[in-house]
C-alpha cells in the first residue's frame, strides 16, 4: 500500500510560520491604562497611536477601550508576534511620538502591563 498524499512544504503547513524545528515564538500581549480629565485631547492621541501601530506587520491586534466604570480611563490592548517585536515597536517612533503628546494630558502615569500567553487566539 502507498502514500499518495501530497508532500507538504513545512512553512505552507501551519498557519502560525513555524519550521520543523525550530523554536516556538510565544506571541506577548500588552495593557496600556491612562487616566485623564482632558478627554478628547488624550483621545485624539490614542487614536492616532492606535491606528500607525495597527500598520506594523509583527501587530496581531491593537485596541482602545474606554472604562465605564472609570471616566477618563481608557485602555489599550495591543498583542505582538512577540517580545522581541513589541520591544521594537516600544523603542520605536510611534509610540515615543504617542508618549511625548500624553505630555500635560495624564492624571497620573501611565499603567503599562506585559503579558503571555495562558490562552490565546486570533481570530480570522
């Protein structure tokens, strides 16, 4: 009996880009919490941060929510291919040019998280 089955190229097999292998890339997610009474000014910011952030290919999700419990609280959530990408995108122009702007805007500094992986998904 013998295997028709076409051979598959390692790369083309899995979505997640791993090679026969190699090592395993875990993705990292960041929070990133500001506080402020100067509402559409600190807004105009994130906004702008969000959507240049989303551009970055290593960027598998970026949001921006807003407390309802907590006015003037607003959140970013952003997940990276990992941590070496998200250090990159730390150190690199976007997010120095969102962090000058929040200059004068904050209540109080920011709150900045990182985290990994215990459950995670992209969806489509």
């Amino acid at each position: 009996m013998t295997d028709d089955s076409p051979t598959l190229d390692p790369v083309s097999a899995t979505e997640s880009n791993e090679v026969e292998g190699a090592a395993e890339v875990e993705p990292l997610m960041v929070t990133m919490s500001f506080e402020t009474e100067m509402v559409p000014e600190l807004l105009a910011v994130l906004s702008k941060y969000v959507v240049l952030s989303r551009m970055d290919t290593a960027a598998r999700n970026i949001d921006l929510v807003a407390s309802i419990t907590r006015p003037g609280r607003f959140t970013i959530i952003e997940k990276w291919e990992s941590e070496e990408t998200q250090q990159l995108h730390f150190d690199g122009a976007v997010m120095v040019e969102m962090a000058t702007a929040c200059t004068g805007l904050l209540s109080a500094p920011p709150d900045i998280d990182l985290h990994e992986a215990v459950s995670m998904h992209d969806l489509g």
